[in-house]
C-alpha cells in the first residue's frame, strides 16, 4: 500500500492527483500546516518537515514531480508517461522539472511574504517574484496555444505537475493573471475527472481526519 502525507492544496497535491489518474490504491494522510510546527512527530518520519512525503515499501520520497515520475514508471505502463523513444520524451522531462524548480519556487516566496508571514510582508520580494512567475508562465502560454496538453499530443504527468502550479496561482492570487491560453488550459484540467476525484479525496481526508484547510505551498 502506497501512504501519501499531504497538506491541504500543497504540492502533495500533484502525488495525489497522479494517483487518482492511475486508479491505484494508496492512503492519505492529512496534517496541519507548517507539520514542522503543529505535527512534531511527522519529523521523526520526515527529518525536512516537508510534504509530500511518500513511503511505497521501502522506498520513501519527498519531491512531489518526482514521486509522479516514480508512479508512473513503477506502476507502467500508463499513457501519462511518455517513453525515452519519444520525440516528445525531451519536452516532457523539461516540464516535469520546470513545473516546480521555475514554477512553483517564485510562487512559494509570494505566498511567504503575503500569508504566511504578514508580519514580515516584504513588496520588493512579492513584486519581484510575481513578475518571475509570470514572466516563466510565458512558456505554458506558447505550449498551449494550439494544443490541449502541454507535450505528447495527449494528457500526461507534466500536465499534472504543471497543472499543480496553476492551482497553486489561484491561492498567491496571479492566477488573475492568466493569459488567455493559460486560463482555458486550466479550466480543462480542472474538468478532468482524476483532478475532481483528487480533490474530493483531499476534502474527504481533511474531513475525516479533522485537519483544517490553510494556505500553503
Ligand atoms: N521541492 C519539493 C518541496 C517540498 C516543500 O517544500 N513543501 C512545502 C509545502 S508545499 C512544505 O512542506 N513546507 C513546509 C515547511 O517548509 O516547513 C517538492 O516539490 O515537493
């Protein structure tokens, strides 16, 4: 049984969706978020604190794109991986990286110092790596002007991994940002039935296990 430890709407999300795209069985656990700070334990498993945070026997991971690259080559054959003889095999790893080494990252310092830490709020750093995120979004934007997916003529895990950072620009507020190309991507992924299910399980988990929802990233 895989065991997936998961933030309300953090990057633990692109594991779980992954897995409900897959139809395979896993357990979600839910904590509170920072868990470094309200789930000390979770340290005692995972010595960063950070989510995701994955346990499939006796592997164990915490990078969430790579968990995805895990999944879908542990449990092949999936058409949401796309194979080394690929022409779009290149393609394909460059946004399963740049989904959250170039994506996510600027996001994470905006969301830093707007909410987490208020107190703290710094408009230089937001300002700066708004316009970072925004300015690298350029890339999704040219990808999906003529197409429906990102690579491979067909959905796959870099639309997930992508399709995180979008979701994660509706909580830092740049969503509103979009342009046109980007918004219709995302509003068709968020159609997709996995992405519904994965969402439905993290509402249900969170409820079950009562841990409120928080933003994060
Ligand atoms: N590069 C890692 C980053 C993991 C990470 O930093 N997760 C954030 C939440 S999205 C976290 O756990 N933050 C809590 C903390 O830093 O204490 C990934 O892609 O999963």
């Amino acid at each position: 049984m895989i065991t997936l430890y998961h933030c309300d709407a953090a990057r633990s999300f692109r594991p779980l969706w992954m897995l409900e795209e897959m139809g395979l069985s896993y357990e979600l656990k839910m904590l509170p978020f920072p868990p470094r700070v309200f789930a000390k334990e979770y340290l005692a498993l995972n010595p960063l604190g950070t989510i995701p945070f994955m346990i499939d026997g006796e592997t164990k991971m915490t990078e969430s794109s790579g968990i995805c690259h895990y999944l879908g080559t542990r449990y092949a054959p999936t058409p949401l991986m796309v194979d080394v003889e690929d022409p779009a095999y290149g393609a394909f790893l460059n946004w399963m990286y740049f989904s959250d080494a170039t994506l996510t990252f600027p996001q994470t310092l905006v969301l830093r110092y707007t909410q987490h830490e208020p107190d703290q709020r710094n408009n230089k750093v937001v300002g700066d790596y708004a316009k970072w995120f925004l300015g690298r979004l350029r890339a999704v934007e040219a990808a999906t002007a003529n197409a429906e997916t990102l690579c491979a003529g067909r959905f796959t895990a870099a639309d997930i991994v992508i399709g995180f950072a979008l979701r994660l620009a509706e909580t830092t507020g740049l969503a509103k940002e979009f342009g046109p190309n980007v918004a219709a991507y995302w509003a068709r992924l968020q159609q997709r039935e996995g992405y519904i299910r994965a969402v439905a399980a993290e509402r249900k988990a969170a409820v079950e296990q009562n841990v409120a929802a928080r933003v994060r990233a």
